[in-house]
C-alpha cells in the first residue's frame, strides 16, 4: 500500500487530495446529490480556500468532479469560502463568501457574499454582480459569513453568520433575485451565555412542526461533559415567528470529538439530510504526513422526536455498503466476547437488552491489536448512564475519551460505522450520535464485546463487511 493511502477512508466523501474542512452547497438537483467542500487542493493544510465538488445518485457512491470555484477576484482574493447551492429555475447557483485579508499582522479581514452559476453543473461563473452583499451592516465585527439560502413562496432568504460585540449571531436576509439583498434583522444570537463569539455555517429550517437553526459557534467553553472544544456545531429547535426566531433549547448535535460546520439539504424524498466535517480544527490530524486531511460524514437524515431533540439517523442507503453480512448473535456475554478478527471497513449493528441483564457496564472494544497495544473503546455505565467513547489507545492519533449522559431506556442498539480512520456510532436510532477520528494500525482489526460486573443480553449482532466507494 503506498504511503498516501495510509489513513484514507473507504466509503466517506473525501478530497482526491489535499486538505478539506466544511461541506458546501449540498443540494439535490437534476435528480443526483452534489457535494463541495472547502479545499486547498495544492497542499495538506488549510490555504486560500477553493470549492472541491463531488456527485452522486444516492449519496453512498461519489465521484469526484474538477474543483467547482477557486479564489482570485478582487472580492473573493484569499479564499471562496463556506456556503450553499440553489437550484435557480433550472441553474444551478452557489452563494459564497468572499475572504480578503487587508492586514495579517493586525487580523483585519473583509468578508462578502457572492454567487455563481452553472449551465452544466460543472463548470462554475462567477455573476458580473459580486459581491451582491459588499458589508455586514452597520455595528457588526469583521465576521461576516458562510450563506445559507432557500426558496420559500417564491422568495429567497439568506441566513449568514455574523457576530457583534464578541456574541455570535445569525442575520436573515431576502431577495426576489439572488442579486439584491434586503437584510431583515437578526433571526437568532448568543445572549450573553457560552454560546460562542461567532456563529459559523449557520442553517435553518422547518422539521416536524418546529423550526431549527444549526449554527457552529466559536468560543464555546467546556462545561462538565457538554461541549468539548472552542468549536462546536449546536442546534435550537423553536418557533419562526415575523422573521424572528424564539428558541426553546442550545444543544449539541453529534457528542464526537471531529465533527464541524454541518450542513443540510432537503432530498427528493422529503428528507433533511445533514452531513458534517469529520475532522476539526483543533484535532492533530496525522493524516496530513501522508498529504490530506479531512472527511466528509456519512449523511443522516435528521429527525425530530417526541421530546423535541434532534436524531440523527443514518440514512437507509447505507445498507448498500454491506457486502458479506454475519449474524453473530444472540448472545449472552459474562465476560469478553470476540465478534471480528480481520477488516476496518466494518459496520456492527447490535442490540443489548438491559432488563434481562445485570452487568453494570458493557460495550464494544474495536480496532484491536492482537499483541493488545491498541484498541477503541465504547462503554455504557448503567450506573451513570453514560457513554465514553475512549480512543485513549486508539494508535497514533490524539486519544482522548468523550463522555456523554444518555436516557434511560429497555435496550440500547448500536449502529458502529469503522471506516480505517473514522469511527461514528449511531445509539438507539441516532438519539445520541458520536463522531470521531482515530488512527490505528492497519492491522489493528478485532473487535469484542464485553460485560462487566455481571452478564449482558445480546438479542441480535451482526457484523458487516463494507465495500470501498473508491478505486484508488
Ligand atoms: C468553518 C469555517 C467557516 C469558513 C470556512 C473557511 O469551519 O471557519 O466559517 O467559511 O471554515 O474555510
């Protein structure tokens, strides 16, 4: 295998090479899926920002298409970055922002909004109009960023982020033609909590019978087990009323420790489906001696339960992944029980049930290396109701463990995505979901599962063996 394919993943959306970090202009368009993303393709770090571009029937198979918009005009000369695609009557148009850095020493930047159109879904111009947004309006910081827009009773609305005496916030915009734009008033801000100082790549949109903004605030500060880095992708669930929006709830969307600047798009099915960068800024990224960095997640339909919470489901195409299927289960584990020995393109599907057990913890040990050096692990504590996901020994990556609380309930079932360097584990249906990155040897593969102070019911566990979307 050669030196750069160490660390790529398998079945994710990545960049041919090069660096990537946030998901752009999801949209479903002409019946397939298209997918950017910020890239620098010339090196493996983060550099003036271009539009990596690729596209799929069914959001599981992804072919790569040239890089869609590059950096250069006067308003757009240090990078086009984060943003959204529309389908305008027919024409495909991405929104983006414009990054000019007018003083590195000082930090003084000017961010602006600007489109571009495609005839052929490829090749990408950018409008004569740009920027068709020149400046946040009076009062704001220099932040001014990442567009997302949507078509509603014949109207385009915008939101941007922005932030305004050190509180992150969301403004709302409307046009009648992608060209000029009305600003309508602050749709949703940080009010004075530790909600974060500039809220980057925010979405907005009807789930359910609720509205939802995603937004990724910087600044956000640890606090107990909520939030684990300065940056963090949030949700509110609440009440659009008069372009204001009256939120009920702040709250993480994915408790992994690589998970960034979420984006949705709606699906011809009806579906919103969120796909996040699966890396994060603060993250050591060992992958980056081998000439890339960065990965998309695997897409999830968003959902909103009873409780009003958001769940992140994986999506149902993701069955056309599997390959070889083998049911293990039932099983009842005292102790250890080894589920897999070879493979890191794995997906495990079980289900443990507590009322017939009398363990006080049990989970899943994966990526393991047979001289025991390595291993990922993900344990449930019945007694604290929690989850860790502990890549403490995970090999070379940064280690780590994340905690989070999770309900109550008769069973868990556990959805585990490995895909070489990435791990997302999907519990009880993507109530709770956690994406994280790690970096074992390729031939750290065995996986088990374990319970302690007593023994645990397995009604069902099945391994699948996944295929690679990629020829390389
Ligand atoms: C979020 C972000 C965006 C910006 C982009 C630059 O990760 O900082 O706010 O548009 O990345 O690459």
């Amino acid at each position: 295998q050669n030196e750069r394919a160490a660390y790529r993943l398998r079945y994710h959306l990545m960049a041919p090479s090069g660096w990537m970090n946030d998901p752009n202009g999801l949209i479903y368009f002409n019946g397939q899926y298209h997918a950017f993303y910020q890239h620098y393709p010339y090196g493996e770090t983060w550099g003036p920002m271009h539009w990596g571009h690729g596209i799929s029937d069914d959001l599981i198979h992804w072919h790569h298409l040239p890089v869609a918009l590059a950096p250069g005009e006067a308003y757009d000369r240090d990078g086009c970055f984060s943003g959204s695609a529309v389908d305008d009557q027919g024409t495909l148009t991405l929104i983006y922002t414009g990054h000019n850095v007018i003083d590195p020493e000082k930090d003084v930047i000017v961010q602006n909004q600007n489109i571009a159109r495609s005839r052929d879904g490829i090749h990408f111009y950018k409008a004569n109009a740009n920027p068709v947004i020149h400046q946040q309006p009076a009062g704001m910081g220099q932040d001014f960023r990442d567009p997302k827009v949507w078509r509603e009773n014949g109207v385009w609305f915008m939101v941007v982020g922005a932030t305004k005496h050190d509180q992150g916030q969301v403004l709302l915009y409307e046009s009648a033609n992608l060209e000029e734009w009305t600003y309508r008033g602050v749709l949703a801000q940080n009010d004075g909590g530790n909600e974060g100082y500039m809220w980057e790549c925010p979405d907005f949109f009807k789930l359910g019978d609720k509205y939802v903004l995603l937004a990724s605030p910087q600044g956000v500060e640890p606090e107990g087990d909520r939030y684990l880095n300065h940056h963090q992708t949030v949700y509110m669930v609440g009440d659009y009323v008069n372009g204001q929006f009256i939120r009920s709830s702040f709250t993480e969307l994915d408790y992994g420790h690589d998970f960034y600047a979420v984006q949705t798009l709606l699906d011809g099915k009806g579906r919103r489906i969120a796909i996040g960068w699966m890396d994060m800024w603060e993250s050591p990224k060992p992958s980056q001696k081998h000439g890339w960095a960065g990965a998309m997640t695997l897409p999830r339909e968003l959902v909103l339960t009873e409780e009003g919470k958001i769940a992140m489901k994986p999506i149902e195409e993701l069955t056309l992944l599997r390959q070889q299927s083998t049911p293990i289960g039932p099983l009842h584990v005292k102790h250890v029980h080894p589920i897999l020995s070879s493979g890191n393109l794995v997906e495990l599907e079980a289900q443990f049930a507590l009322v017939d057990s009398d363990a006080s913890a049990f989970g899943i040990r994966f990526c393991c290396a047979a001289d025991g050096s390595e291993e990922t692990v993900l344990r449930f504590d019945l007694l604290k109701h929690t989850v860790t996901l502990d890549r403490s020994r995970s090999g070379e990556g940064p280690g780590g463990a994340r905690t989070v609380s999770i309900k109550s309930a008769a069973t868990i079932d556990v959805r585990l995505f490995i895909d070489r360097s990435s791990v997302e584990v999907f519990i009880n249906d993507g109530e709770t979901v956690i994406t994280s990155r790690i970096y074992p040897q390729e031939t750290s593969t065995g996986m088990t599962v374990f319970a302690e102070g007593g023994s645990i019911v397995m009604p069902t566990c099945t391994v699948h063996k996944l295929k690679s979307i990629w020829s390389e």
